[in-house]
C-alpha cells in the first residue's frame, strides 16, 4: 500500500525532528517545513493527504496558512497544534476549517488519533463503506420520512383524515412524531388556509388553560383585566392541536367534552353559547386508556377524541426507517447550521439501527447534531456517536480488540452488516446471503437482532 503522506510546518526545529522522527517510524511518509511560505511551497510539491500546522510561524501567521490552504485545496486535512489554545484562536481555526486543534506539548498520542481521524474521513469520502447523500435531494421542512409498514400505514391514515373534520388521536412514545404527523393532517385538508392552533396541555397551569381553549370575560379571574378570545375561537374552520391531552385537569375536561359532542362552549365567566367548527386532533405519549381504568381520565372524553386514533410505533420498531432518516436529518442540519456533511461511516449506521432509542427520532436528531458539531468535516464517523449514545446501545460493531470470536459471531456481524446495506429490507437480504427467508428469520431469532414484523 502507498505510504500516506504528511507535511508538518512549524518553526521548531526540534519539534520537527521528533515528530518527523516518530512518525516515520509509524509508517507515514513525512516532509517538513519550517516557515509559512516553504510549508505552501512543499504542500504543492508535495501533495500530502495531512497537514500539521503551527499557529505561530516566523513569516505568516498559521490562520492565514490555513485559509490559503483550504482555499487552494478544499479537501485539505489539516491539523492545527500550537501553544496559544485560547478561545478565539481554537474557534477561528475551527471555523476556517481546521479538522482538529491540538495544544502544546503535544501529547503523541492525541495526535496519532487525529491523523487516524483525518485519514479515515479522507478515504471514507472516496469509499463505498458509508451513507452517502444524493447531493441532488434537497431539504424539504416538515417531510415525514419513513418505509416501514407502518409509517406507509400511517402515510394512508393522514390522506384519509385529512378528507374529513373527525376528531382524531394520537398515540406514541416522544419524540416519534406526533405533531408531525397532526400537522400533516391539517396542511392537507381542505382547512390548511386556516389556523392551525397548538396547545400544550401540560405547560399551563388548569386556570389559564380553560381560557387559553375557550376564552374569558373581563374580571372573571385575578388578571382578566379584558375580555379574550381563546384558541376555538380563534381557529376558526382551522385545526386546534391538543399536545399531551392526558394532563387536561379533570375539571376541564368535561368542558371539552362538551365541545367535542356539540361544538359549544362558553368564556371563562361567560354565559352566551358560542360555538366553533374547529376540528380537534389530540397527541397523548401517555396510556389513556390506563388512565381511564384508575379514573384520571373520564372515559367518555376518551371514546369522543379517540373516533380515529393513529398509533405511532417506537423508533425500534421501525429500524428499517433509521438510514432514512439519517440522511434526512444531516440533510436538515446541513441547511440549517450551513453544513456540508456528505456520508456518515457505516459501522456509525450499524450502531444507530441496532440502539434502543427510547427518545425515539428526536433522540437521533439530537444525536447526528451533536456529532455534527463535534466535526469540522464531510464525514460523521463512528468514533463521533459511539461516545454519545447511552447504555442502551446495544451495538454489535463495537469491537477494538481483535479478539478471536466465534463463528456465529462473524455470522451475526454480516447479517447485521447485509441488513444494513439492503436497509432493512428483508427479502433483498435473503437474496444477498443466498438464504430463505425463514432461515433468515430463524437466524434473527437466534441473534436476538429485532425487525418490525411487517419488514418487507
Ligand atoms: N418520520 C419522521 N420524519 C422526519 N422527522 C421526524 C419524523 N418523526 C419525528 N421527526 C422529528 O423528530 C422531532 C420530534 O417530533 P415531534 O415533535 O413530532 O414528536 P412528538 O411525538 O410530538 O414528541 P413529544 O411526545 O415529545 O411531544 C421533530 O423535530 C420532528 O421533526
Ligand atoms: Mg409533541
């Protein structure tokens, strides 16, 4: 294999000789320079796959090396070390687009990470061996993504729902969508011109939230200095988003009751029947159905929101889902943190599908966010998430030691390894093993590796 190249540029002398030294003997093929001008020179001469730049040079300062080389030769790995690690200096660097900063005195280690870092983003992004984005998809805001069966089953619902004013519930674990999904439904109804008006119904105290839904009369409480308009009111043909409807007190829910089964209402300290055509879409992550069985909810509250209900399954449920989502989200964060992350690394992949994600899509989000952050590159690579997933991580990848495994172990890794490739689609996986489907399904079990049981 061809020697990797790298060029340090750093006025030390003796810093140059040791690092030359040391790696060289790890195997790379090192040049050094000692001032700005003969480190530009060398890198053209030279063409190394990493730089190693020192901030404080005799002839320029290393800042404006690195934007020239940058500018000159976009896909330039460069490591930035020097002395002065203060803040402006570390987050200059980082955003002219250094892809690590290490200080003074270097510790030999660190650096051998980041060049290991570096190069790996550097092949991965000419390899096969990640996700890769179409650069021609564009970001598309509020695009519930997802294959599944069940997120196709969920895809059906909104277009019927959205044909009609039914009241509709629903019901799913955080994070997997809820408001997405009762958005959809009212932008693609024929009220979408109308308000879409969302309540939470856990943020506000029981008082207030009887006047923010239905409004109030000057002076019926404490600071009802005017009269007020609430939400129904307000909605007009629209849509009121009911959010965490489990914590509507049970005063108040008689009142909603009543507007659910006549469409009438009054202020907070009024008596003239108003009415509004406003239709109801609730999202509960809690068991309603529990709560009616101990009584903290009245059951026929439940039955009148609960006339169409949608249940959105867990993340884990739907694995098949995750690469779609991934590139989904990097796209988002590309756009709006004025990213340009192209692939992430598939052992990464590996690991995101085989978490338990009990904080479900805006887990992940947040997840590919703060490996985004954490990296100057166009690669989120494994080394990025596996620190930020909890203990649930369940991941098989996982493996630094060479260890010898046992058969079935290598076994597991390529089924994992195929199913991830053919995303999760079980009948191409077969095809690529050259197994039938219920060995294949046979060997899950055994694995104890989960699929939605609807995987196609
Ligand atoms: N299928 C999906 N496709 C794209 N983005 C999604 C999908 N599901 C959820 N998200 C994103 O995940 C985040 C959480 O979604 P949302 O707020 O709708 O969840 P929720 O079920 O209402 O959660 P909670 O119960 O905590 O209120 C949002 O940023 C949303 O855009
Ligand atoms: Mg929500």
């Amino acid at each position: 294999m061809k020697k990797k190249k790298i060029l340090i540029i750093d006025d030390e002398q003796s810093l140059l000789e040791s690092l030359e030294m040391f790696l060289s003997e790890k195997g790379y093929d090192v040049c050094c320079a000692l001032s700005a001008a003969e480190g530009i020179k060398k890198n053209a001469s030279f063409g190394p796959d990493i730089v190693i730049l020192d901030i404080r040079l005799p002839d320029k300062n290393g800042l404006d090396v690195l934007q020239e080389l940058r500018q000159r030769h976009n896909e330039k790995n460069i490591i930035i070390i020097t002395a002065f690690h203060d803040m402006e200096t570390t987050i200059t660097a980082m955003k002219l687009g250094a892809c690590e900063y290490i200080p003074k005195p270097i510790d030999i280690e660190e650096l051998e990470k980041a060049i290991d870092r570096a190069l790996k983003v550097g092949s991965l992004k000419r390899s096969a061996d990640a996700i890769s984005l179409d650069p021609s998809s564009m970001y598309e805001k509020g695009k519930i993504i997802g294959k599944s069966r069940a997120m196709k089953e969920i895809f059906k619902s909104i277009g019927l729902l959205s044909e009609n004013t039914v009241t509709v519930l629903i019901e799913g674990e955080t994070g997997t969508g809820k408001e997405l999904i009762a958005r959809a439904i009212h932008y693609h109804s024929p009220y979408k011109d109308q308000p879409l008006l969302a309540i939470n119904c856990s943020a506000i105290v029981a008082t207030l939230l009887e006047s923010e839904l239905f409004g109030h009369e000057k002076g019926s409480f404490t600071g009802a200095i005017a009269s007020k308009k609430g939400k129904f009111e307000l909605a007009g043909d629209g849509t009121i988003f009911l959010d965490e409807v489990s914590e509507i007190p049970f005063e108040l829910q008689a009142k909603l009751l009543r507007f659910l089964q006549e469409k009438e209402f009054e202020h907070v300290g009024g008596e003239r029947n108003l009415k509004s055509n406003a239709r109801v879409i609730a999202a509960t992550n809690k068991d309603l159905k529990e709560m009616v069985k101990n009584g903290s909810f009245r059951e026929d509250l439940y039955y009148r929101l609960s006339v169409a209900t949608i249940d959105v399954p867990p993340l884990r449920e739907r694995r098949s889902d995750i690469p779609l989502l991934i590139e989904y989200i990097i796209r988002k964060i590309n756009a709006e943190l004025h990213r340009s992350i192209k692939k992430v690394e598939e052992k990464a992949v590996h690991r995101l599908m085989n978490y338990d994600w009990p904080g479900n899509v805006r887990e992940l989000e947040n997840i590919l966010t703060r490996a985004a952050i954490t990296t100057q590159g166009e690669v989120i690579l494994d080394e990025f998430i596996s620190p930020l997933l909890g203990r649930e991580d369940k991941s098989t990848v996982e493996r630094d030691t060479p260890d010898i495994v046992s058969l079935q172990e290598i076994e597991k890794e390529h089924i994992l390894k195929v199913l991830s490739h053919a995303r999760w689609h079980l009948g191409n996986s077969c095809k690529l093993l050259g197994i039938s489907r219920p060995t294949l399904r046979q060997k899950l079990k055994e694995y104890g590796i989960s699929v939605h049981p609807y995987a196609p």
